[in-house]
C-alpha cells in the first residue's frame, strides 16, 4: 500500500499517483487519498531555506513519488517560472493584526491558478506514458473554469469542458469564460445552481455507457475540480509558505503554532491545509469560513452534514455551494481510515441528503476545525472597514475568512486571500459606498481606489469576444460530453 493512493470509500481500489491524477476518481465514486499520509513528514527547516519552486518540487515529490525529479521540476517551472506577477507566487502582508496570503497573483485573479497551472503539466507528462487522450469534465461555481481552461488551452491530446451556474457567477467570471479562447476548450451555462453541475459530474464519470464510449475512443474522463489529487496536492505548498515567511519576519519561531481562517465552500482549499497538518506543519486551528451557505459551519457544529437547505445566492459565488465534496477525505482521516464507514455516510447523502457522523468522529474534527459563517452585510461591513483603517481592498470571499480571523483570540493567524477585488468589483465598490452597474466602469472606479492597476486580464476582457455562449438543461451534460469525445478524435 506504500505510495499508493487509494479510494475514500473501498481501500481494495488502488492507484498510482499518475493514475489518481489521469482518473481524477476512483471508480466507485470515492476520491483518492494517500493512506500513509500521516507518515510523510517535511522538514521545517529546509522549506524555510527554499524558495516556492524549490519547496513545490520538495513537498510534490513525497507526494506523487512515481514523477522522477526532472519531470516534476520541469512541471513546476513552466507552471511557476512566467504565469505569476509575483516572484514569491503566494506573497504574505500583514493587514492590521491579521496576516493575510495572496494567492490571487496568477493568470486568472484566483488561488486556483497555484494549481492550475502546474495540473496540466503533471496530467501531460502522466499522458505520456500512456496512448489515450483526455477529456477533462469540470463544474465551477466561478473561478476553477477559467483556471482550468486557461492551463488547458491547446495542450496537446486533451480537451476540457467546463459547466457553470447560468446567471450565477460575477459578471468577470462570466467573461472569463466566455471569451476563453483554445481549439480544445468548450464552455456551457446550466439551468441550476453548482452543485448540479458538480453531481452531474461526478454521475457522469460513473456513466457505463459514456465510459464505454470514451474507452473505445481511446479517451480518459477526468476532472481538473479539486477531487482530482492533482488539482489538490499543490495547494499543499502555499501553506509551507506562509509559515516560512512569519518565521523570516521573525513573527513566529521555528516549532510554533499558526492558525488559518480559510474562506470555502468545497472544502478543498482548508483540506490542504489539513494535508499540511499531517505533514508537519504546526497549526493551533483550521477556521472554516463561510458565506450564508452554512452547510459547513452547521456540520462542525453538530456532526450532522445536510444540505436539504434553500440555497443562497450571495456576493461571494465561488462559495455558494451546499454539497462540499473534499469533506469526504478528511472523514477518511478522522475516521481512522473507515472506507466502510465513509461509503456509508456518502450513500446516505445521496439517499437522503444528510448523514450524521457522531460524536467520536465530531470530536476528533472539533479538535482542530471551527466553523463560522458571514453574511452579505457582514462581507460589506469588513470590507469597508479594513480599507478605511488599512487601505487594503479585499475581495468578497477574503473579507469571509479576514472577519472571522478578526474575531479570533489566538495569533498569528494567516487569512487566505483568494481572490482579486477586482474580479468582484461592482460588489466591492458598494461595500465602500460607491455604486455602479457595468462591470467596466467599477473596475476603473476600483483602480483609483486601489492605486493600482487593474491585472491586466481583466482588462482585456472588455473588448473580447463572446465565444462560447450555450445554456443547456442539465440534462444535456451527457450529450455535449459525448459530442466533445467524437470532436476529440
């Protein structure tokens, strides 16, 4: 079992990191996870000596051991070396008493870039050792479409489809995206909310037809959402990183605690910051921060996971989210590696909607997450409050984790921050009193506020074309999926 990762619901379906990363999920519908996570341990004091690129292909390589060294330096560099206006990739600042790391410095504005950059390099060089082509399916409540397809676009042997909430996202994601240029890239509005393009997804992948058909064509269906191992273990780094820059601004010691407030709704994000943990990395408590959404919150609270909710449209998107998919790999872990307990909790949320994991699992979790929720007055509220006491503007899902970190006693505690204001800056403008209906003219007003230059692909989405610009039922997934393999011959 060494090495090898395994499904979240049945330890006998085992996989090569390449393999996990060209499947992206198990074929029981489980997610891959390494078994002896727990055992892998970093070495503190060499990650504080390296710079990003260095720490990546450090901690990557414990991780996906069947990469040799060349191919994942290589995978790391032509992700890292041109792509981020910063050279630190994840730059950390301190904002009031609250350190605050920027992941929003890459291609598309998003933390999603740190890892959608470098999932295509490692998914090209897996394809190589294999005949098959790729088709890479993906639900996105915002951010992880533009990513993805920007990592993807015109990469040899593989196409990418991307499905997102019509009317749903902000109005610079849905630019993103539509304008999304690429031979090998497809992009459609569905008539529902993200998490029926991510069940329909996932329900796709364990299609017995749609399967057979893209085995016939020589084509692998996959993922580039964060159940792919790929998608997931890079986010591992910027964890490392954040604790090397506090202990270089002499903030911490080498050996002491951090705590993470961490803004999410597919529980992806915070779960590697989990995979850190279990590495080595000191954390006092993981603050899961959401929006009105509080799927999360409620379930750290009682131990019962429900998403039979109304579902809540609010200014921070990319969280609107009720069915948070990487939860099931930390109730592996907690549940002390229970694949059967796990498989049943899954059956019963979608049986049922709920499953309750009970208190000796509850506790175990309690010990080490807390969870909170912000409404969209209190995003606001935070927003327009750092700004006037920091001049810091922070995007919708930042202000999220910022306010709760604020409320917490313990420090230093780091806040991630997701996003560019500018990606929501019709929202952020209004939170800082000032109003304006067309994206364009808020991004200018925001600009002067910021002192800053708006990313300079946000910019140019303004006078892009509208390619892609198809709305279909859910129900239709499948036959565009089935037309996209035959295209992909």
């Amino acid at each position: 079992m060494e090495n090898l990762y395994v499904s979240t619901r049945n330890e006998e379906i085992k996989a090569t990191a390449k393999q996990t990363i060209l499947k992206g999920i198990a074929p029981d519908g489980g997610l891959f996870v390494r078994p002896d996570l727990d055992s892998i341990k970093v070495d503190l004091k060499k990650i504080v000596d390296q710079n990003y690129l260095q720490n990546a292909a450090y901690i990557l390589k414990n991780l996906l051991p069947d990469y040799t060294e060349d191919e994942l330096e290589s995978c790391i560099q032509n992700a890292y070396g041109h792509s981020f206006s910063r050279s630190e990739i994840t730059p950390l600042r301190k904002v009031d008493d609250v350190y605050v790391l920027e992941l929003f410095h890459g291609p598309t504005s998003a933390f999603k870039d740190v890892a959608l950059t470098l999932l295509p390099q490692l998914m090209s060089t897996a394809l190589k050792s294999t005949n098959q082509k790729a088709m890479i399916m993906t639900a996105t409540s915002g951010d992880t479409g533009k990513a993805a397809m920007s990592g993807f676009q015109d990469v040899e042997h593989i196409a990418i489809e991307v499905f997102y909430p019509h009317n749903k996202v902000s109005q610079i994601q849905y630019r993103q995206m539509a304008t999304q240029e690429g031979k090998n890239v497809k992009v459609f509005a569905i008539q529902g909310n993200f998490d029926d393009a991510q069940t329909t997804v996932k329900q796709l992948f364990m299609d017995q037809d749609l399967n057979e058909k893209a085995a016939k064509q020589g084509v692998m269906l996959t993922s580039a959402n964060s159940i792919n191992v790929g998608r997931l273990v890079p986010q591992i780094v910027y964890y490392f990183e954040a604790y090397k820059d506090l202990v270089k601004e002499n903030a911490i010691q080498l050996g002491d605690k951090v705590s993470f407030s961490v803004p999410t709704g597919n529980f992806g994000d915070v779960l590697a910051g989990y995979y850190a943990y279990l590495m080595g990395l000191p954390v006092e408590k993981f603050y899961v921060a959401s929006n009105s959404n509080k799927v999360l919150t409620d379930f750290l609270k009682t131990g019962i996971y429900d998403k039979n909710r109304e579902f809540i449209q609010t200014i921070s998107p990319s969280m609107d989210i009720l069915v948070s998919s990487n939860l099931e790999r930390l109730l592996y872990y907690m549940s002390g590696k229970d694949t059967e307990l796990v498989a049943k909790w899954m059956n019963d949320l979608n049986t049922t909607g709920r499953y309750d994991v009970g208190s000796e699992v509850l506790g175990k979790i309690q010990a080490l997450f807390v969870g909170d929720f912000v409404t969209d007055e209190q995003t606001k509220q935070i927003i327009r409050q750092v700004y006037e006491k920091t001049d810091v503007v922070l995007d919708p899902h930042t202000a999220i984790g910022y306010k709760v970190a604020k409320e917490r006693a313990d420090r230093p505690v780091v806040a991630l921050a997701t996003a560019s204001p500018y990606k929501f800056s019709i929202d952020v403008l209004d939170a800082l009193g000032q109003q304006s209906n067309d994206e364009w003219d808020a991004l200018r007003k925001l600009s002067s506020i910021c002192q800053d230059e708006v990313p300079a692909p946000l910019a140019q989405l303004e006078t892009k074309e509208i390619l892609h610009k198809e709305v279909i039922a859910v129900d239709q997934m499948k036959q565009v999926v089935e037309q996209g393999l035959e295209e992909l011959l």
